[in-house]
C-alpha cells in the first residue's frame, strides 16, 4: 500500500536537485573520488588536541586541504578575530559566498581562505567552515562553475559531501547546546539537515554502502534523515542513475 511505501525527508524539487548535483559532482571529480576514505572526527584524520589556538587551526586546515585534493601551496590562510559579540541563532554562512566564520576569494591566482577564529568555538565547525571554503576552491577556483550561478552556496555545501567532510558539515548544520548564558543554537551553512540526510544517503549508495558503519559519527536528526533517505533510495533504486562503486571500507 501506498501509505507504507517509504518517504523522502526532503520536498520533490529539494530531491531533485541533490540527485541531479551529485551526479554531477560524480560526472566532475570522477568515480576515484567515490573510493577515498570518509573523513571522520576522530584521531585517525584529526590527531592531537584542539583548543582553537593559530597553530591548531592551521594544522587543522593542511589537514582538510589534503582529504579534499587541495594543495596546500594553491591557498592561503587568513586568521582574524572580530571582537563583536554575536547574537545567538546566528546563521554563520548565510547570504553570500562568505559569512561571519569563513570567506574566500582569489587574490593573484591563488585561493585566499580567511578565517574568524572567534567564531570557532569547535573543531566540528572549524572543519565544516574550512570544508565549505575549500569546496570553492574546487568549484569555483577550478573554474567548474560560475560564480554567478544561482546556487553557487548550496553546490559548495553538496560538493563536501561528495568531497568526504560531509559528516561534518551535516552535524554542523545546526548545533544546539547550553552555555553559561542559556540555550544555544547555531547555524552553518546553505543546506538543511534533512537535505544533507539525503545527499549523504545518495552518495554512501552511489559508494557501493548502504549500510555505512560511519553513520555512527553524525549527529541524531542527520542520522535519522539519512537512513530515512536510504529506505526511500532501496525502494525508488532509479533515483540514482550512477551505478555505484565498491567502497573502501564499509
């Protein structure tokens, strides 16, 4: 029946369009890109500790740089700290292909990424800001897209999961946590969790994996989209023209 049949967690244009993009992105950056490893928030990819000093974000971005295919020679860092005290329920990347914690740019042909190191109050956001920023490096530096493309910002966003941060920047979507002033909310970039769900679904299926162990690592509400979208994707198995490639690791 119908009513039991499972359900995408996205509207039907959302989907689309993420169906449509991660082709792309796999039609872009090649099937070899669908085997490399999933960068997750442990030692293995982040040894050391962090505690948001310069040398830590720097080391921390080399890092990023290396797991998304950008030399480190092709970009530089910008760190600086804006004094203002920020409002909760901020919207760090909001508007434009910059915002309060990440910015890029080129500048005599090489990729300028400035960072706000006040507003790195985790290493899960440092590394979704730092993702989203070198995501332009790969799209817009390397001339695959326009910058005036209307959805220049949620094609960044895409371009991570595909690129192998999307962990990160699924969990960093929306983060909720208490502070000595209260509850807290904050906001990072240009997709919405139930739509990082399905992009990270479609992308773990076109792995050859759709049983990722990996899902251990997100957040609950990502969580939850992304099996929901893994049932919906089992049952609609057109969806993805792209025939999926063996994983590397399960």
């Amino acid at each position: 029946m119908g009513i039991f049949k499972p359900r995408c967690p996205v509207g039907e244009l959302e989907r689309l369009w993420v169906e449509e993009m991660m082709s792309w992105c796999a039609a872009q950056f090649g099937p070899r890109t669908l085997r490399t490893p999933v960068i997750l928030p442990t030692p293995d990819f982040f040894p050391g500790s962090y505690t948001g000093t310069e040398q830590e974000i720097r080391s921390l971005v080399g890092n990023v740089s290396r797991y998304m295919g950008v030399g480190r020679d092709r970009i530089v860092v910008e760190l600086h700290s804006d004094a203002d005290v920020l409002p909760d329920n901020l919207a760090f990347l909001a508007g434009s292909t910059h915002g309060e914690a990440g910015h890029y740019r080129l500048e005599h042909g090489r990729a300028v990424v400035s960072i706000d190191m006040a507003h790195m109050r985790s290493p899960v956001t440092l590394v979704a800001t730092v993702a989203h920023e070198l995501a332009h490096e790969r799209l817009l530096g390397e001339r695959r897209i326009d910058r005036s493309r209307h959805d220049n910002e949620q094609l960044t966003d895409l371009a991570t999961v595909y690129l192998g941060l999307g962990v990160f920047n699924a969990n960093a979507a929306f983060q909720f946590s208490q502070t000595r002033r209260g509850w807290h909310s904050q906001r990072l970039g240009y997709l919405s969790q139930p739509m990082f769900g399905y992009a990270l679904a479609c992308w773990t299926t076109m792995r050859g994996d759709p049983k990722p162990r990996w899902a251990n690592h997100l957040d609950l509400n990502p969580r939850v989209y992304m099996k929901q979208s893994l049932k919906y994707l089992k049952a609609n198995p057109e969806a993805l023209p792209d025939r999926p490639v063996p994983s590397s690791e399960s």
